[in-house]
C-alpha cells in the first residue's frame, strides 16, 4: 500500500525558513522548479537552482530557506509505502542531483496533485499508486541518465527524448537539432558521438521494435504496419527488416 501525505506545487516570493529539529517522517521527493534556495540536509547547507532534485528518507534532517531576494517554485511529494521502501533500497539515490525538467515528470506530478486533492470518495488509491510508482521510475532514469558515470551531456538526452516521441511521424534531423538550439552539425555529432549511432539509425530501432510489438499482437497487414511505423512504404520497411533481422517480416511473423 503507498501512502502520500502530501504532494503540492510551492511558490515563494518573500523570505521563508523552514525548522524540523526531528527530521523528515516519510521520503521526500522536492524538484527545483523555478528560481533558486538553500536547503539544510544533515547539517550541510547547499544552494539550489533550478533542475535540483532532492532525494531524502525517513529520518534524514531537512529545512529550507528563502532569502528575500529569492524567489523560489518546486514540486515536492511526501510518501511512504512498502513499493517505495523496496524502490529506494534497490538502487542508491543521491541526496543532490541537477537533471532535465522534463514535461512529462511534471504531469505525473500535477496529475497526483489532482487526484490527491479530490474528496475521499472520488479518490482512487488504485490510480494514485500507479502514478507515483511512475513518476518514481522517471525520477530514477532522469538521476541515472544525468549521473557523470553516464558520461551523456543532457542535451543528447533531450535527443532522444524528442526522437522516441517522434521516431513513428516525420520528422527531419533539423527538427531534432532545433529542439535542442543546436546547428545541424553540432547535434548530429554530439548525437553520434555520444549513443554510438546516428538519428536515423536510433530512430529505426524505435520503429522496428513497435513493428514487431504490432506483428505479434495485432492482426494488422504489414503494409498497415509499415505505414503505422512511420516507413512510409512496405518495401522499405521490408528492406531495414531484412537486413537487420536477416528474414522478411512475413517469414518472422509466421515463426513468431
């Protein structure tokens, strides 16, 4: 059973102090939205931008401060819950990392708010579990894919970020590298250099893996596949199949 005690979106234009002498009760997750502050953890005061993460369980020492030039916008989440305890203990969680504000880890947050703030029997527990449970999950691979030993600059991220959103439509290299306010050039080398394959070729293993998904589990022809999977045409579908799988798609969907 998860359980939050409280999720919001804070805003602080005017000097702000927070004191809790007995330390955080449950995990706190705080996302450094808008402006900046200073935190207290365990006794050590950091500054905070925007893109800080914090990550703190139960137990750990926490209060914040706003000065009165600051001002300062986060999203932060109270929670306990077995999946949680077994979420954290499976991987470490840094107290501090900076990463990409993503949109989509927003509208996990806003979309807990909603349901949270709902009368009791309007709530769906169900609904707020498997929300929090994703927004853990991003949480986790926007700390990882932001970590040095990742060793992928942020803006590669947003890359392919913007790729697997788009791989199935059309959509040009220049659309990729304007995304991201990079020249052409520049994203295509950076993109290279760091995933180890080109736009294109990351593109089409994002397109061949959702063909495949569509031959198992759907009735479609191959043709409406190839047109669902942004090929353009069978038999250019038919060509990068083949070559990457070494059989046609009609041979792999009858073995499979």
């Amino acid at each position: 059973m998860l359980s939050i005690g409280l999720c919001s979106f804070s805003f602080h234009s005017k000097k702000f102090y927070s004191l809790n002498k007995n330390g955080v009760t449950n995990y706190l997750f705080r996302l450094q939205t808008e402006g900046s502050c200073e935190i207290d953890v365990n006794g050590t005061r950091t500054a905070i931008e925007k893109g800080d993460l914090l990550l703190l369980k139960p137990g750990e020492q926490y209060n914040l401060r706003i000065e009165d030039d600051q001002n300062s916008g986060d999203y932060f989440l109270f929670c306990s819950g077995e999946w949680i305890e077994e979420w954290w203990n499976r991987s470490n969680k840094p107290t501090i990392s900076r990463i990409h504000i993503d949109e989509k880890v927003l509208l996990l947050w806003r979309q807990i708010i909603i349901e949270e703030r709902r009368p009791i029997a309007e709530k769906s527990q169900e609904l707020i579990s498997y929300l929090l449970q994703a927004l853990c999950v991003s949480l986790e691979r926007a700390v990882t894919e932001t970590r040095p030993v990742f060793n992928r600059p942020p803006v590669v991220t947003q890359m392919m970020r913007f790729i697997e959103e788009n791989a199935l439509t059309a959509f040009k290299i220049e659309d990729v590298a304007r995304h991201v306010n990079l020249s052409v050039s520049r994203a295509v080398h950076l993109f290279k250099s760091s995933v180890g394959k080109t736009m294109i070729e990351y593109s089409l293993d994002i397109q061949l893996s959702s063909a495949i998904d569509q031959m198992k589990y759907t009735s479609l022809s191959l043709g409406q596949i190839a047109d669902n999977c942004g090929f353009g045409s069978y038999p250019y579908f038919h060509k990068i199949f083949k070559r990457t799988y070494q059989m046609s798609p009609g041979v792999y969907r009858r073995i499979e």
